[in-house]
C-alpha cells in the first residue's frame, strides 16, 4: 500500500512537471475549444472532446492538425465537411451547408485572432458566411492564409495587406464578389495568390505584377473583364490560371519562368503573340475558347518543353507551315475549330507521330476529319456575305456543326472538369501518386492540383519505366489454352475477352481485337503504350499486349491482344440483380463502387492523357476485385479504337449527334447510375425507360414501384434523392446542362457521407434501444 501511494506521487509530479513545461498554455486550449463551439462542433474536431492531454500533442489527422511552437499554437489547418459550393449546385433539394444563422464570423475571427503566434492557418470546407472582418490583420504572423470551400462574400478586407509575412494566399471557392484588390502589392514575400472560383469582377490589378516572389496565380472561374496587363516581370511565376473570366484584351506578354498558362475561355483577341515563342520553360498552354486571330507562331510548337497546346474555338487562320516542327515533348495539340488552311504539317500527322492531334472544324486538305470547304475560312475571315452554294453549304454546314459540337463537348468537359475546384481531401484520391505533394511549405494540395495534372502529361511523356510490356503470342496462347472456349470470359465491347494464366501464375484477361485496316506497328505500339501508363486503384490496369503482324506484311498490324489484370469477382452488373442474391450490393456498397468509378473516369479527364473522354461506360465494364474494389474495364480505347474501327458516320448528321451523346461519359454514367438505383436495365431500353419512367423518382409512390427493393431496404431517402437528381442531370438530353464529373463525385461523395451517418444514427438507435432494460 505504501509503496503504491509513493508510486501514485511520483506519477502525479511527473503528469505535473510535464504539463508545466509541455503543454499548451490552458489560455490557447481554451481558445481552440471555444473556436470549435464557433464552428458548430465540426466532425474533424470530435477528438478534442474529452482529449484531456496537450492538444499541442493530439496525433494529426487529414481533417485536423495541430501544430505547436514555444507553447503556442504556431499552425492551425481544419479541414470540414460542408462542400462549399456544392450547395449552389444542388439547388434548394440540399440541406444547409453553412453554419447557422447564429453564427457570427465576426466572433469567430476575433477568438481566432488571440491565437497570436498562428503561422499558418488553415480553414476549408467548415461552412463559414459572412463577410471576412478587417481584424484578420491581427493575426500578424500569418505566412499562410487559406480559408477555402467557405461561403464568405464582400470584398477582401484591405487589412490583410499588413499581414506583410503572408506567402500564401487561398480563397478558392467562397462568394468574394468584389474587385481583385490592389494592395496586393504590399505582400512582398507572396508566393502564391489563388482566389479561384468566386464572383471577383472589374479588371485584373496591375498591381499584382509588382509582386515578384509569385509562383502562382490563380484566378479561374470569375467575373474579371477588361485588359491583362503585361505580366512579363514576374520572373518567378510558373503558374497562371485565368481560365473563364471575361478577360478581353490582347494576350499580352507572359514571363519566361512560365510552364502552365491556362487562359481558355476568356474573350482573348488578337495574335498570338511572338513573344511565346521564348517561354522555354512552358508545358501546358490552354488558349483555347477565346477569339484569337492571325496564324499561331510556329514557334510554338517547338518549344524545347512543350507538352500540350491547345488553340481550339478560336477564330485563327491561314496555314501552317508543312516543314513546322513540333518539340519532343509535344504529346497533345488542338487546333480545332478555328479556319485554318492548307495541309495538316507533317508533324501534327498521327498516323507517323505519338502524338495525340485533333484537327477537326477547319478548313484543311485532309480527309479523315471532318472539315469545312474552304470558303468557309475565307468567308468568315473577311466577315463577308455567305451567298454561294446555299444546298451543299448547308449539308456541308449540318455536318461541320456536328463536328463543333463534338470538339465542344469535349473541351466543355476539360473546362467543366475544372469548374468545381478540387477541395483538399478528395483531390488527395483522385489523383495518382504521379508528383510528391511538398505540403512542407503549407501550400494546400488542392493548389498543387493543377500544376500536378498537369505536369502528369509531361511526365507520362517522358517516362519510360512503366511501359507495358510486350508479351510473345505464343505465351499468350499458352496462357489461355489456344483461346480455347473454356477460357471465354465474354464479349467486351469491343473484341473477345479471355482469361489466361501465366507461366508464373499470375491471371491476366486477354482481350483479341482484329485490325479492319492495316495500321503500323511503331504508332499502335506507341499508343498502346501510353495506355499501359495509366493507372490508378479504379482503373483494370492495361499489363501489355501483343501485336500480331503475321500478315503478309511485317509494317502492319492485323491482330492485336490486350493484356489486362484479372478482376475476379464478376463485374457491376451482376452484382445488382437479384438472380444471384448472395451476390446483390447494398445501397452503401454500390455507393463505393460509383464513387470508385467516377474517381477513375475524373482522373481519365483531367489531363493525363488529354482525350480520354470516352470511356465506354457500362455497368458491365466494371468489375469487383476481392475486395469488392470497383475497376473500370474498356476504358482510353478511343486512343487506340481509332486504329480499329474508323467511324463510317460522315455523312449523317443524325449519326454522328448520336455518337456524340452515347460517347459521352457524363451520360453514360447517368446511365450506370440508373441501373444501381432500378437495377439492370435490359440493354437498348435505357433509352426508352428514361423517357417514361424518370417522372416516377419525383413521387414516392413512383419510387417505391421503380427503385430496386433491396436498394430501398438499404437507403436514406436524403441519400437516395441525392443521387436520382444527379442521375438526372447525368442523362439530361441537353449536354450543357449535364454536370462535370468533379460535380458528379462530390455529389456521390455527399449521398455516401449521408448514408454513413444514417447508418450509424441506426447503430446506435438499435444498440441504446438493446441496451434498455
Ligand atoms: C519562446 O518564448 C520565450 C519567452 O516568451 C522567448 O524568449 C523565445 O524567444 C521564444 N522562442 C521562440 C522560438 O519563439
Ligand atoms: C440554413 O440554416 C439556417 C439555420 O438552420 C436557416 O435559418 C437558413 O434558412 C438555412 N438556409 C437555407 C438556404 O436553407
Ligand atoms: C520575406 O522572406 C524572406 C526570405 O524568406 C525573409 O528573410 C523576410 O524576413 C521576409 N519578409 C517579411 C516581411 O517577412
Ligand atoms: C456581394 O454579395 C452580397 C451578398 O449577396 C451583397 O449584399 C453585396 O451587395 C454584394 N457586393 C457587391 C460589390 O456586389
Ligand atoms: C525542360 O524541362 C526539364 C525538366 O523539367 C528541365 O530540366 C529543363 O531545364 C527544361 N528545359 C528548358 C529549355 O527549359
């Protein structure tokens, strides 16, 4: 007994001596604890409840850190689960994302400020409104600000130009709906400047080009109008993100440091100038949707680094050298729907290049893509009357328009893609592991994520180890028994699938396609490279293939094999019929599976291989891993599928609209979508069924006929009705109106979250109603 009472003080004083020197001054916990009440008790900050230790000491964790210096809060990031913006989208169907009508940001910020020693603070997606107070400024240490996915408006208040240790700046995603200001200019150590995704009007202050620590500026999806001054002075400035503003200006000279200028969809006229044919550092140029004029620099082109380019739906014109030479790097071009004449330059050819062109929409000498007569492009360069050949010009007009459409839709989908900024822990899983995040120097990764797309195109380009690997015909044939019937998986959509084991014991699925036309060897194989290169936990990862020349001629290909990863576990659509009810997913499982599917076809879109848009979406695409881990099959075959099946539709306008709409992924997805709600929908009637039964989600006595019974028995209304009015949206006729996938997952992200708590409020209904007497 004595001695355990000797042991209980000698415990004591040590718990006593390590909360004198260790621990958080009681002041800042409570501090921290009353900014949690402010905040409505966010999920991330459950943990603090009952934490009786140093909250300086609290493991970090994705959604909350900690982080203390001289017994003082010195970092700060919370990471909520109120989407921001996502609310807007939904409509009035949502529950309120924002805090409460009793939150006061006014309070909140002047508890914020007595954390006087706070370097870098970090506040995203916590529902926050209200205009930001002047009294930020109190928090004079500050190196790093970012309060995204928020809904705060007004102006940024002008004080925050005295917080002169600021290098990062981030307020993506909130309401802003003031002018850019120009005091900038006062944060003189600013490195990054991202105010992305708000309603900032008036013009882009010169001010900003004074700053010349800036790596980075980010200013997309606003209201910015008027002139872009030159911003050749920033030296140090890689990254410049403008994207749909209403900027309308010349383009004016950019800084030789730059490697991504992204400018589309503004109203840019003019020439391209000159003077970007010095930027050697450049990789990604996105000119695209403006109302360039002139013939693009050749310069252009080869530029030493120059991975991808894009100057479609702009109005250039004249033609392009045929000797032009195209840099090494230079994977992705798109001239697209603009007037350009003449020959397609030998290296924009694909048919001899590795080299991903689309070409379509102008008035070339080539006739694999769809072009105008060239009076089109004369015509609409003197912006003179259209009175010659009215019945050919129109034909030739409805096919053309078809072709825009098309090309538009696409680029629509990169720039909608881009629309819903990325908000931290989800871009986390979307994006492949490609570029080390360096969250060291307290940049949020949501930042990074654009340059990190991005430089994922160049890198594919220049990475050779993860190539697919070649495997000899004979071990393919081993492998799957001579393609015997036993080892028959099915028909994909295109070509037959088989399943083979290898000598080392690994099981591959082989899928045999046959060449229509003769195609040379070096540019399928590159080709089918790349796809080999993609990968990503969703995706069936492409191992290799094989390449059969054994025609007549060794140059060209007539048979090709896939070799792809074997997924065990049946694919998508068997796993919702009830013909196999062991096997028949819950609601919250064939969630999983969506949200796996959508994270993979938005990494298909975002740019590591820029035309990856049509994925041929199926349920019966998917498959189930051991795991129950979603895998998207079929997927990037447009790449390739061109080689193999030229489209015949030229001269049907009708045709070709209804490739359009089938090759749309969004619609597709609707479409999956669809059939995790009702169940399989016997393939050809999907069409049909929207039409008649889509107005029976609106009621619920129409949801209870069409909805899957074991889907109903497994749901939350709240769940379920977010995710029919994102199928809605999905298979909306109009392609305009459809969402972007970035919308999509977050939406299913959203049903998943909702589902979770409704799972667990029904645990624990269950458990107290047990655990009554
Ligand atoms: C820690 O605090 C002490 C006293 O307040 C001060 O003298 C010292 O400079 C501080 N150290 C750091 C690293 O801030
Ligand atoms: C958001 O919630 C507050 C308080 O619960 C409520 O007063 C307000 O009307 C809600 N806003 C919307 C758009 O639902
Ligand atoms: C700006 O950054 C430099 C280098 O990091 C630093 O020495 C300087 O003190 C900073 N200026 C301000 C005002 O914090
Ligand atoms: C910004 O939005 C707020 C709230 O919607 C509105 O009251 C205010 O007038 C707007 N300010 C400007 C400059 O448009
Ligand atoms: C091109 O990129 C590489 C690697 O990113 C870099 O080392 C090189 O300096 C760049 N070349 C030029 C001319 O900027």
């Amino acid at each position: 007994m004595g001695s355990s009472s000797l042991f209980a003080i000698v415990f004591l004083s040590w718990v006593f001596f390590i909360s004198r020197t260790n621990q958080l001054q009681t002041y800042e916990s409570q501090v921290l604890l009353q900014l949690r009440k402010h905040l409505e008790f966010p999920v991330p900050l459950d943990i603090w409840e009952n934490y009786n230790g140093d909250l300086c000491n609290l493991a970090s964790t994705p959604h909350m850190s900690i982080t203390c210096q001289n017994n003082s809060v010195s970092e700060l990031k919370i990471m909520g689960d109120k989407l921001g913006k996502v609310s807007e989208f939904y409509g009035s169907a949502v529950p309120n994302q924002t805090l409460s009508k009793s939150f006061s940001i006014d309070s909140f910020v002047t508890t914020l400020t007595r954390l006087t020693s706070l370097r870098v603070l970090g506040l995203v997606s916590l529902g926050i409104w209200g205009p930001l107070p002047d009294k930020i400024h109190r928090l004079y240490s500050l190196e790093v600000l970012d309060m995204s996915s928020n809904f705060m408006f007004g102006s940024i208040p002008p004080q925050i130009s005295r917080l002169v240790k600021l290098h990062t700046l981030i307020f993506d995603g909130n309401f802003f709906n003031d002018t850019v200001p120009d005091w900038l200019d006062s944060l003189t150590n600013l490195t990054v400047l991202s105010l992305k995704n708000n309603r900032l009007k008036g013009q882009f202050p010169s001010s900003v080009c004074r700053i010349m620590t800036l790596t980075g500026i980010a200013l997309s999806h606003n209201e910015l109008s008027g002139n872009l001054p030159d911003m050749s002075t920033l030296s140090g400035l890689h990254l410049l993100d403008l994207r749909e503003n209403h900027l309308d200006s010349e383009l004016p000279s950019l800084p030789k440091g730059l490697t991504t200028g992204l400018l589309s969809k503004n109203s840019f006229s003019g020439k391209i100038p000159e003077q970007f044919g010095e930027l050697y550092q450049l990789q990604h140029l996105d000119l695209s949707n403006n109302f360039l004029t002139g013939t693009p620099p050749d310069v252009l082109f080869s530029l030493p680094n120059i991975s991808y380019l894009n100057l479609a739906s702009n109005k250039l014109s004249g033609l392009l050298p045929n000797h032009l030479s195209c840099g090494d790097e230079l994977g992705f071009v798109d001239i697209s729907s603009n007037r350009l004449v003449g020959r397609l330059p030998s290296c924009l050819d694909t048919t001899s290049n590795n080299r991903i062109v689309k070409f379509g929409g102008n008035c070339l000498s080539i006739d694999t893509q769809h072009q105008h007569p060239e009076s089109y492009c004369k015509e609409a360069n003197m912006e003179k009357g259209r009175s010659r050949g009215e019945a050919i010009g129109v034909l030739v007009g409805v096919i053309g328009g078809s072709v825009i459409i098309m090309v538009l839709l696409a680029l629509g989908l990169i720039i909608l893609c881009r629309r819903y900024r990325s908000r931290g822990c989800m871009e986390q899983h979307t994006s492949p592991k490609i570029v080390q995040d360096n969250s060291t120097s307290g940049i949020s990764s949501e930042f990074l994520a654009n340059a990190r797309i991005i430089s994922q195109a160049a890198k594919l380009g220049s990475q050779g180890s993860i190539a697919g690997r070649v495997f000899p015909l004979e071990e393919l044939e081993e492998a799957t028994n001579n393609f015997d019937q036993s080892s028959f998986l099915g028909e994909g959509s295109i070509g037959k699938l088989y399943k083979g084991r290898l000598e080392n014991g690994t099981y591959v699925a082989v899928r045999s396609l046959t060449l229509l036309r003769k195609y040379s060897i070096r540019n399928l194989k590159m080709r089918l490279d790349l796809l080999s290169k993609l990968r990503h936990p969703h995706l069936v990862s492409l191992l290799g293939h094989c390449i059969d020349g054994s025609g007549q001629d060794e140059s060209t290909a007539s048979r090709v094999f896939l070799v792809y990863e074997y997924v065990p576990n049946g694919n998508f659509r068997a796993h919702l019929s009830e013909s196999c009810p062991e096997n028949v997913l819950k609601w919250s499982d064939r969630l999983a599976v969506l949200i796996g599917v959508a994270k993979a076809v938005h990494f298909l879109h975002t740019g590591v291989i820029p035309v990856c848009f049509s994925n041929r979406l199926k349920t019966n695409n998917i498959f189930l891993d051991e795991h129950r881990i979603a895998k998207l099959s079929d997927y990037g075959m447009s790449i390739i599928t061109e080689e193999i099946e030229k489209p015949e539709a030229k001269g049907d306008s009708s045709k070709s609209w209804h490739i359009t709409k089938s090759e749309d992924d969004v619609y597709n997805f609707g479409f999956i979508l669809l059939e995790s709600l009702v169940g399989p929908i016997v393939s050809g009637k999907g069409e049909a069924f929207l039409l008649n039964e889509m107005a029976s989600f609106g009621s619920q006595d129409g949801r209870r006929r069409i909805v899957d019974p074991i889907v109903l028995t497994t749901c939350s209304q709240e769940s379920l009705s977010i995710v029919i009015s994102i199928t809605k949206k999905c298979t909306s006729p109009e392609s305009s109106s459809r969402p972007s996938f970035e919308d999509v997952l977050w939406n299913l992200q959203y049903a998943a979250q909702v589902q979770a708590t409704a799972d667990a409020d029904q645990k624990s209904d269950a458990t107290s109603q047990n655990s009554q007497p």
